[in-house]
C-alpha cells in the first residue's frame, strides 16, 4: 500500500514511521527546515510505545511528485486544509482516499469541497505527539491509536485494507461505523483540554486537579456535547462523566498541541476548537459561556504570539 502522509508533524510522523517501519510505501510531505532534516537525518521517533529511527525517508515539499497514492494521511495544521487539498488532488491514485487526522470536526467537509465526496473518509487520532526538532517527533503517554470510518460505501473496501496494513504495522487501526460519532468524542475531549489548558498555560495534571479549572473543563465539556447533540450526532449519555475519566488516566505532564503552540508562540487552532463550538453553540441557539471566552482570552494569540 502506498502510504502519503501529508503534514510530518506529531501524528503524520509518528503514524508514518510505524508504516514505514513495517515495510510500507510512505511517502512525508513537509518543508522547511523539518523536511531539511528528514532528508539528511532520516526520522527518528522518540516513544515511550515504539521508538524508531528511519535512516531514510521520502519526502518532499511536492505532493505531486510523491503519488499516486493509495490513502493520503492528511494531518495539517486545521488552516492549511483547502490548499493542502489542492496540492494533493493531483496524488491521489484514482481509487486512492484522503483520509484527515486533524482535531476539529470540519476538515473532512472541507476537503469534500476541493476533491468531492467520494475521496475523503473519516479519521481520528488519538495521541499526544509533536514535532521536537526539526526531524525528530516526540511522542508520549501510553496510547496512540487510529479509528477511520466510511461516508459512503465505495469507500469501505480501501479502509479494510488500512486497517489491516496498520495491523501488520502493530498499530491500533480500527474501522468504526459511526465516524461522525467518534469525530465528535474527540472533539468534546479536544475543545476543553486544549481550552483549559491553554488558558491556564498549565498540564493537565494541573488543571484537573484544580477545583475551579476542573470546574471550567466539564463545564466547557459539556457545552460542547450538548452542541453535538443538537446537531443530531449520536453522543452516549455518559460521553462527559467518560471524557472526565479519560482526562483523570492522562500523565499530569501531558500537554494538548494548542498549549504547545501558545507557549512557543506559533498560530492557534482555536477557531476550530472553542471558537468552533462558540460558533455552532450560537447556530443552534446553545449558550455557551466557556468556550466563548475561552476563545475570546485566546483571540490575541491566534496568529502567534502578539506583536507588542
């Protein structure tokens, strides 16, 4: 199966390098001084469940010269989406899918504008990894696992096949059949873990330890959930005491991606985080007091760190 992961940082990395580990054809679209490294040095995977070092890598700031491809792992930053589309339309096999694992609940209809329908499925990606110098991805905790899932039927057969390629790669691959439930899950997670602890500046050991940040993630929690529900996914009843445990088995060190990025100064997701749930909070007619402010504390950052 040829493999393109489009975006090497934390979750195109580490999932790429188990590909390629296994002996598959994986291609790393990046650029700059990360992508300089990825040719030179390889790909080196620092991780508590399967480190790695790729002395070799493709890889290439080109989609088009890296196709076709079978699946395309889309794993950019959630403002990159239409042009990433457009660079790799042209390198996508004919029956070859896109498949995004990106935070947010948007991407897939997103790339369903720039290549239709058809060529895009579902993905989530549940694990805490990041780009710690240029070549080197830094994963931690003891989970990292993948689940894909179908808007259409024609897709079903290509996601079996991933599946079973991230099987003989030993990893955790599953093929749900409600991906729009499981996109949603992450998102009630994602929204108020990289809220709260971006707003804070702290782990998550911290906040959830915090009576009044504990008291600001489930209340951010459940915001979102009820906006899920609203929008007519199926979330379980349970979804927010599940999240809660969830966050309360995390490494107290463990930090969302958002945080990494306001601490290093780089541009935000927020506007696809709690700004997203502000926003269809408000479509619906949902109040939704935490994440909105949530999204107006982190409204100066959104572009990196303000230019005083």
């Amino acid at each position: 199966m040829r493999i393109l992961v489009m975006g090497a940082g934390g979750v195109g990395g580490y999932f790429g390098a188990q590909f390629a580990r296994a002996g598959h054809d994986v291609a790393f679209v990046a650029r700059g001084v990360h992508l300089a490294a990825l040719r030179e040095h390889g790909l080196k995977l620092e991780s508590e469940l399967a480190p790695v070092h790729l002395q070799r890598v493709t890889a290439d700031s080109d989609p088009a010269r890296l196709g076709p491809a079978d699946i395309v792992m889309f794993c950019t930053k959630l403002w990159d989406v239409e042009e990433g589309a457009r660079q790799i339309a042209p390198a996508v096999a004919p029956d070859g899918l896109v498949i995004p694992f990106q935070n947010g609940v948007e991407s897939h209809v997103m790339l369903q504008g720039v290549l239709g329908n058809e060529r895009v499925a579902g993905g989530v990606a549940q694990i805490s990894a990041n780009i710690k110098a240029p070549g080197v991805i830094e994963q931690v905790g003891a989970f990292a696992r993948l689940r894909v899932g179908s808007f259409s039927p024609t897709q079903e057969r290509r996601l079996r096949e991933f599946a079973d390629a991230g099987a003989r790669a030993k990893i955790d691959v599953e093929v749900v059949a409600d991906i729009e439930r499981a996109l949603w899950e992450k998102f009630v997670f994602l929204v108020a873990i990289s809220g709260v602890t971006s707003l804070a500046r702290q782990p998550v050991g911290v906040v959830r330890s915090d009576p009044d940040l504990r008291a600001t993630l489930i209340a951010a929690l459940e915001e979102t959930a009820a906006v899920g529900r609203a929008r007519g996914v199926a979330l379980e009843a349970d979804v927010v005491a599940a999240t809660i445990k969830l966050v309360d088995s995390l490494q107290p060190g463990m930090r969302a991606s958002m945080l990494n990025d306001l601490t290093r100064g780089n541009r935000l997701e927020a506007p696809w985080l709690a700004g997203a749930a502000a926003r269809m909070a408000r479509d619906a007619g949902l109040a939704a007091p935490v994440n909105a402010t949530i999204y107006a504390a982190l409204k100066p950052y959104l572009d990196g760190a303000p230019k005083v």
